[in-house]
C-alpha cells in the first residue's frame, strides 16, 4: 500500500472510531475508488462493511468492483437483499457477473430476485458462457447506432445509453438484425457535420471476436491492433457485448499469475498470496510436490542400477549434481522461452521443426561452450584424468542439446492438443531432464571406461 494511502486509512479509522460519518463520505467522495478498495482492503472486515454502507451507491459499487473476490463476497453476503440488488444494478453486468459465479446458487436466486429485470437478463445471459471465453468477461452496456441516423441523432443517443455504458468511446453501428456493420468513435462524431449521415463516415474495418474466442487470444487482439475496446458476437456476427482494455489487464494479470504458477508446479488460486488460507496453499502445493518425489525416485533407480561403476570411479559422482542442473535449467530455458512465444501468439505448431532445430543448435553452442569452460575446470582445477574430464563434458553437451530439443518438442506438442504449456515448463521437466542426463552420464562413462 502506498505510503499516502496508509496515512488515509488511519484517518477513515479515527472518524469511524469517533462516528465523524458526514466527514467520512466527504472525504471519500474526493477520492479515486481503486485507493478507496485499497483501503478498505486494510481494514477489519466490520469496519470495511460499516465504511461500504456510508458510501453512495454509484461510488459503492465502483469501489465494490476494485475489492478482492473474498472481501466482495464477504460484503454481499452481509447486506440485505435489497441492498445487494441495488450494488449488483450499478456494476457493470461483466462485473456482476463474475462475482455472482463464485456464490452459492441460493444466495444467487435471492440477489438476482432483488435486481432489476434487465440486469438479471444480462447476468443471466453472461452467465451462459464459458470460463476464458471472450463471452465470459464481455459487459453488455456499450452504445449502438444505426446507419441511417444523422451526427445529431447519433450524439442524441449516446446521451441517453453513454451514462450507463462501459465506455461511450467507441460507437457500433448496427443493422436491422444487430449485425455489426461498422464503428465510429466520440470524436469522430464531434468533428462531422450535424447533418452528416453515419452511413458514410463509419469505418467498416472492425476488429471483433465471437463469444467464444479464448480471453488470451483477445488480450493479444488488443495489442496487436491497439485497441481500447473490441466488439464481441456471436456465430451469425450479431453484436452481443464489448470488451474494454481494463478487461484485458486483468486477462492479462490472470494468465501470467497462472503461467508463472503452473511453472514452479503450484496449482493456480484466484486469491491473492495474503488472502489465502495456509490450509488453502497447502493444498494448492502439495500434490504436485508429491508427484515430482515420485518422479524423483527413478532418478535413485537409476544411481543404485551403476552402483559398481561409481564404486570404481568414485570421482563420477562429484559431478552428478552438476550435470543434472545444467540439463535441467537447459530444459527449463527453453520452454519458458517457448510457453512465452506461444502466449503472445508469436508462434504456432506450424513452426514446430524450425523452432526444434534453432533450439538443437542453440543447444549445441551451449553445450560446447559449457564443456569447454568445464574442461579447464577438471583439469586444472579438479585435477582429473582428461578421460574422465572428456566425459562429463561430452555429458554437457549431449545433455544440453537433448534438453532443448525435449523441452521446445514437448511444450509445442501439449500446446497442440490445447492442453496448458506452462505445465510442461515446470520442475516436472526438469525431473525428467535430470533423469535422461544421468542416463546419457553413465553410458558414456561406461563406453569410455570399459566398466
């Protein structure tokens, strides 16, 4: 929490304390409601419900959609129904939505009976979606025009919907059946002429998504072609909702947070690090840690089957750690590098055999480059015969190059059956990778040694 901000809360605690309420919603007026929710997310639950209570609607609901999931569930479970239908009428049917999701489905029926019936035909419709979908985090409000309105009609129209829209920007022009056929922008309008009809200045370009396009693939969307909001319809492109850029920031939050999750092997969770329970992490920790124990014994497996070489050449086994991270951060290299490629749509599986054989050569660079440096080490330094320095670092780079060209191979192919990379670039691989070098590790040393 920024420093101004916790100088605020000690504030709203001492005119909660002293019940100084008029001075409370003055102060909270004048400020921005994502430092108003982060405040409140400072404060014990009772007082972060007592502080919501005073607040206006409008400015309750625009701090309402700043909260964390648990502090917005904690907030509507405590209000009256009534009270809770009103917070869900002002949220963005988007926002309404995703919040009533994640609620018991009786505390659901009771809110949605106490919110107004448009809004309960938006969530309900929003609701139909699947999570990730462009169609899940899509808000119905947007502004829509037809193209035989005039500049005046049109800036007539968005004063009566701008007010209760997302954003009234962007303007969609529809056709009789709510096809889109076109988009103008607010300022656009501003600058034509008032008889000017929209037919004929619209620009007909309009990058668009279906209901069920992926929420990352519409992130990408967003970047690539600049956008600040982006219309979505269904499959026979009859305009149903907008997606807008603070939208796709969360998108974009929520798939790095999974990405980097799914990579150190924890099962992802919606909370926030201090919001989540030591019971709720241990569960999201633990049955991965236990998979890659078992996967780690056939690592030993391997170790005891060459007991009677390492009994010989004891000296082998100094270097069994080494090679085994060198394969491993090899491995892990390469598919983060690929899992990011994937995720900002850089590349696709049609690129397969060129990014396998750049990552082999990559490899194979690496890999001399590490064995040459390693050599000079065993030799002058570890003081090892050149025939057991010449193994371990023919280990390097064979293990460097095996490593990349599994991790770039694999991540490519679970991509391609539309499972998640990100879970193949995790300590799973490196499990694995750890495994193949040992093996690589000892036939060579036995093909060298004659053991």
């Amino acid at each position: 929490m920024e420093e101004k901000n916790i100088q605020t809360l000690a504030e709203f605690r001492e005119l909660l304390s002293t019940r100084q309420y008029t001075a409370l919603r003055t102060l909270a007026n004048n400020m921005n409601e994502s430092d108003l929710a982060e405040i409140m997310e400072g404060m014990e639950d009772e007082d972060m419900l007592k502080m919501f209570r005073l607040f206006p609607k409008e400015l309750a609901a625009d701090v309402f959609s700043q909260l964390e999931p648990d502090s917005q569930q904690y907030i509507i479970s405590s209000l009256s129904e009534k009270e809770a239908g009103l917070i869900i009428d002002h949220l963005d049917s988007d926002d309404a939505a995703d919040l009533l999701e994640e609620m018991p489905a009786n505390v659901v029926s009771k809110i949605l009976a106490n919110a107004r019936p448009d809004t309960r035909q938006d969530i309900n419709h929003l609701l139909r979606y699947e999570d990730d979908s462009a169609g899940s985090v899509m808000t119905v409000e947007f502004v829509d025009l037809k193209e035989t309105m005039t500049v005046t009609d049109a800036l007539g129209r968005i004063r009566q919907l701008g007010k209760d829209c997302a954003t009234a920007d962007e303007c969609y022009v529809l056709d009789a059946k709510r096809k889109l056929i076109g988009l103008i922008s607010l300022r656009h309008l501003v600058l034509r002429q008032p008889q000017e009809i929209i037919h004929d200045i619209m620009n007909t370009d309009v990058i668009s998504c279906t209901t069920s396009t992926d929420e990352e693939k519409v992130a990408n969307l967003f970047k690539k072609y600049d956008l600040t909001a982006m219309p979505v319809v269904d499959n026979e492109t009859r305009m149903v909702g907008i997606i807008t850029v603070d939208d796709v920031m969360d998108i974009m939050e929520k798939e790095t947070t999974e990405d980097m999750e799914k990579m150190a092997a924890i099962i992802p969770s919606d909370k926030s690090y201090l919001k989540t329970g030591v019971i709720e992490t241990w569960k999201k920790r633990f049955p991965w840690l236990l998979l890659l124990m078992i996967s780690a014994t056939f690592t030993g497996k391997i170790i005891t089957s060459y007991e009677d070489a390492l009994s010989k050449f004891v000296v082998l086994t100094a270097y069994i750690p080494m090679l085994m991270d060198t394969g491993g951060n090899a491995g892990s290299q390469a598919s983060t590098e690929v899992v990011r490629a994937l995720s900002l749509d850089q590349i696709g599986f049609r690129d397969f055999f060129k990014i396998v054989f750049k990552e082999m050569r990559v490899g194979l660079l690496c890999g001399v480059t590490l064995a040459g440096a390693n050599f000079l080490k065993c030799i002058w330094i570890d003081g090892v015969t050149p025939t057991i320095a010449a193994i371990v670092c023919l280990t390097i780079i064979c293990a460097i190059v095996i490593s990349k060209i599994a991790a770039s191979a694999l991540t490519m192919a679970v991509d391609r059956v539309h499972l998640d990379p990100a879970v193949v670039a995790s300590p799973m691989l490196t499990t694995v990778i750890d495994a193949v070098s040992l093996m690589i590790y000892f036939l060579i040393a036995t093909a060298m040694l004659g053991i």
